[in-house]
C-alpha cells in the first residue's frame, strides 16, 4: 500500500504524509455503506486524530453526528479504495468515483478551527 500512496503523492506534487493507522479519522456513514464519490480531505492532525475526514456522496454535511470517529487500520477491510490516497499531507483533498479521480490542495484547510 506504500507504493500506491507514494504513487498518489508523486503523481500530484504532495508530500509523502504516512498515516499512522492507529490514529483516528472522521468517516461518513455513507462511506462505509460504499456510497461512490468518495471525499477526503485533511486537516492538520490533533488530540490523537490523522486530520482525515472521509465521506460518501454528493454532499459534505454540517450535522455534527455526520462523521464517526474510526481507527484507520479499519479501512483496509471497510473502505479499502481511499488507502492510496491517505498519505496526501494536511491541507490535501481527493475525489474518487468509478473511473474517476481528482486531487487537490486547498490551504483553506490549514486555518485554524473553531
């Protein structure tokens, strides 16, 4: 999985970031249902979290439920097809769909939240 995220990173001009897959990131319910459109993007890590939030669909949505917290060692067996991009650094965004990819930076991510 190393390579493919190493691959990922080269392939966009990213960072190579390893994830520590005992920390934990933010999924969506529709994610692990395995809505496609697939969305992630990752703000700085904090309090024992990679900064990765990761949903399903169209739609990023502000209710606070909407993202569960999981450890990340649990996406190797629910949500396999984001691993290769979780190596992208803070402030990173990724789109992934059936034949379908986009990576991006955005430094809106960096600001400090409230």
């Amino acid at each position: 999985m190393k390579q493919a995220q190493r691959d990922v990173c080269r392939r966009y001009g990213a960072g190579f970031d390893a994830l520590d897959l005992s920390c934990k990131l933010g999924i969506s319910a529709g994610a692990l249902r395995g809505e496609q459109r697939l969305n992630g993007l990752r703000h700085p890590p904090e309090n024992g979290t990679n900064g990765w939030y990761i949903w399903g669909g169209e739609e990023l949505s502000a209710d606070p439920e909407f993202f569960m917290p999981l450890h990340a060692h649990h996406l190797q067996k629910l949500c396999v097809s984001v691993l290769p991009y979780l190596a992208l650094p803070p402030g990173w965004r990724f789109l992934i769909a059936p034949d379908y990819e986009d990576v991006w930076y955005d430094s809106t991510l960096l600001a400090p939240r409230d």
